[in-house]
C-alpha cells in the first residue's frame, strides 16, 4: 500500500499480517491483532464476566507457568502480551523491543492457545478488588463516576458500575469458556506491526507463531446499546469532608464516519474549552478547572459524534458555572471566535506532524484504513485548513439539533 507505506502478508491460514517499518524509535516494536465479534455476542448472564474479562485474564497464567513463574520467565525482557474483548472486537495486543521479538511472538502464540487457570492469582486480585469495591463510596469522584455511567447509558445493565455483587456473580471458568470462544478463531483475526523490525528475520517468526494457529470460522458483531437519547438530567447531593461539586454535560448524535467529522468534532471541542477556561475559571472563578473533550467513536457499522464538557466547580458558585456551560454551548452554534478558530487550526496542524513521527498513531490508521476502508491520515491536514468558524459553528449547532443531551451535576 503506497499511500499509507504497509505491506500485507496472507498466510496459508486464511490470517492477514500488516507490516509497517519505521524508524521513529530504533527500539520500538508495537503490535496489535484483532478480530470481528467482542462482548456484543453475550447476554445479561455474562455481564459480570465480561467486566471482568481483561483482568482474569491478565491475572492467569500462560501454558505451563502461573502468572509468577511467567513474571519470572520474563525478567530482563522486553516483550509483553495481553488480551482484550470491546463490545465489537477480540484482540491481543503488546510491544516489544527489537531483539526481545521472539519471545513477544511466543507470548501471542499462548495468548491464543493456551491461558492457564492461576486460582492464587485470581483469588489474590479479587481480594483487591474487594477491599477497593467496599471502600468506593467514600469517593465523592467515584461516586460520580458511578452515576455518570448509569445516566449516559441509561441504566443499561451492560455498562453498570462494578459493585460487590459483580465480584458475587463472576465465574473463573466462564471466563477461561469466553476466552476460548473469542480466540478460537485466530486465521480470521488481521495481524500489525509497526516499528523498527527487520523484515527478514520477523518473516519466519511470523510463519512459525501465526501461520500456525488454527484457522476458525469468521464471526461477526451484534450491536450493543449505545449513548441514551434525548433530554436527561441528573441533579444530586453528596455530603462529603471536603464539599465537592462536579458537572459533566455530554453532547452526541449519530454522524458519519470520515476524516471531516473527525477533524471537526476535535477542533468544536477545543474551541469550547478555550470559552469555558476564559469564561468560567478566569473571568467567573466558579470552577477550579473545566475543559471539553470531543470524538468521532465508531460503534460496529455505525458512528457516533459526541462532545462533552468537564467542570469540577466551585461549589458556591455552581449555579453560575453550570448557567456558563450552557451559555457557552449555545452561543457557539451561532458565532464561533475567529482568533480562537485559528488557535485551534494551528494546533492540530502542529500535532499532526509529531503524530505521523509516532508508531501507535499509524498503528491506529491503518486499522481504521483496513477495519472500514476510511483513510484518516492523507485527508486530515486538508480537512484543518478547511475549517473555519461558521463551518464549525454549523456542525456544533447540527450536533446540538439531534437532542441528545446528557447532564450529571453532583453538589455538596
């Protein structure tokens, strides 16, 4: 592939292999694998789990070593390997150094093969998790946290908070079964690497770990519920020793998946935090700070733009903090700031050079290039330049129009 500078390799069974060299870092090697299917295709009976899937996992040990032995084996090494389950994907995932990518490609094979019931490991973290679990609600932040996931989703079960019940309803078997089921198919899955590797010497390796693994059948994803509709607001108190209060606003509405609505879902972002840093911590001092975070998820086929504001504020001024955010929200669906605009424009054009110098960012190009067949690298700096405040202004307002509103606002 000329465009995006990769190479893919097909193997006998059926698995892609992306390579990328680079040489950004003479002592990098990332690479991930993943596969349609992911916690989609389970129900209510598993979602205890599935939340706790990554760490069970990462708690067990590999072939014959327990997670120890294997810390052990590893001493003086740098290679790492881990497996991850998203509501769409299975994946493995882990880096290495140039010399230590055997034992990486050793770790992947096991991660496929054969993960290794470690019942110490298991009942060690789970006592862990306990004690944290009992000792939560003592966090104002944390009990926010737990709020703002129930509001956005809707109380969707699937996405709960972890309690101790979750910990009650969890089975170590159950999650060796998943892990078989979502990696029992390893010639389905697409295979990357991006670093300072030869090619050469990588080639065999690749042939004897991947080749190797049985080839499966290929799966596809079930959609998961997504970001509640409509109008919902969560007002509540929380007595604490030092009074806390905290806003979060979330904005989101269905969008096509491109690298446009990419750039301006960010750059609406940005432009917002620079209003609300002025407008409620510098001119107001109703907020110790605020910023606003905006992306473009994709979820399965379809996509998702959302925007969200972060306020933790002064809790005797939180009327007027939470009257700005909203005040800010709106004016800018009219008139966005030119100076601002230009800000932001600089910026991203900024970052975008030192991330085409950085290997987990072409890492996740070519994967959205291979997963969906949108290129958001060759458009990106274009679609900057593009901008301007009305363009910006019109996109908010539109995001805005859908009338998807999440607000969760804690106070003392």
């Amino acid at each position: 592939n000329k465009v995006l500078g990769y190479k893919e390799l097909t193997l006998s069974n059926g698995a892609r292999v992306i390579l990328k060299k680079t040489d950004f870092k003479d002592n990098e090697i990332q690479f991930q694998a993943s596969a349609k299917g992911g916690k989609g295709l389970y129900g209510k009976a598993d979602f205890s789990n599935l939340q706790l899937f990554e760490a069970v996992i990462g708690y067990s040990g590999l072939g014959n070593f327990s997670r120890q032995e294997l810390q052990k084996a590893l001493s003086g090494k740098q290679a790492s390997m881990s497996c991850g389950l998203s509501s769409y994907y299975q994946s493995v995932g882990g880096s290495c150094v140039p010399k230590d990518i055997e034992t990486m490609m050793q770790l992947l094979y096991l991660n496929f093969t054969n993960v290794a019931k470690d019942e110490a490991s298991y009942k060690a973290m789970m006592a862990q998790l306990e004690l944290g679990l009992k000792n939560k609600d003592l966090s104002p932040e944390s009990v926010f946290g737990d709020s703002l996931s129930l509001t956005i989703y809707g109380h969707e079960a699937r996405f709960a908070p972890m309690t101790l019940n979750t910990l009650k309803n969890v089975n170590y078997d159950r999650i060796l079964q998943i892990w078989k089921e979502r990696f029992a198919n390893p010639g389905q899955f697409v295979y990357y690497f991006v670093g300072n590797f030869d090619e050469s010497s990588l080639r065999p390796l690749i042939e004897k770990y991947i080749a190797s693994l049985p080839k499966g059948k290929a799966e596809t994803w079930k959609e998961v519920p997504s970001y509640v509709n409509g109008n919902v607001v969560n007002k509540f108190t929380r007595k604490s020793e030092t009074p806390k209060a905290i806003a979060l606003e979330l904005w989101h509405a269905p969008a096509a998946y491109n690298v446009e609505n990419k750039v301006l879902t960010d750059a609406a972002a940005q432009v917002l935090s620079m209003v609300y840093l002025k407008n409620i911590r510098e001119d107001a001092s109703a907020a110790y700070s605020v910023g606003a975070g905006g992306e473009l998820q994709r979820r399965g086929d379809k996509a998702v733009a959302l925007i969200q504001a972060y306020c933790p504020m002064d809790p005797n001024k939180s009327d007027l903090a939470l009257k700005l955010l909203a005040e800010g929200m709106k004016d800018n669906t009219m008139k966005m700031d030119a100076d601002k605009v230009q800000k932001v424009k600089d910026f991203m054009l900024k970052q975008a050079e030192l991330s085409a110098k950085n290997n987990s960012y072409w890492m996740d190009v070519i994967d959205e290039y291979i997963s969906t067949g949108v290129d958001l690298h060759s458009g990106y700096k274009a679609a900057v330049e593009s901008l301007t405040p009305a363009k910006i202004a019109a996109y908010l307002k539109s995001l805005v129009a859908a009338g998807n509103h999440a607000e969760v606002v804690m106070t003392p």
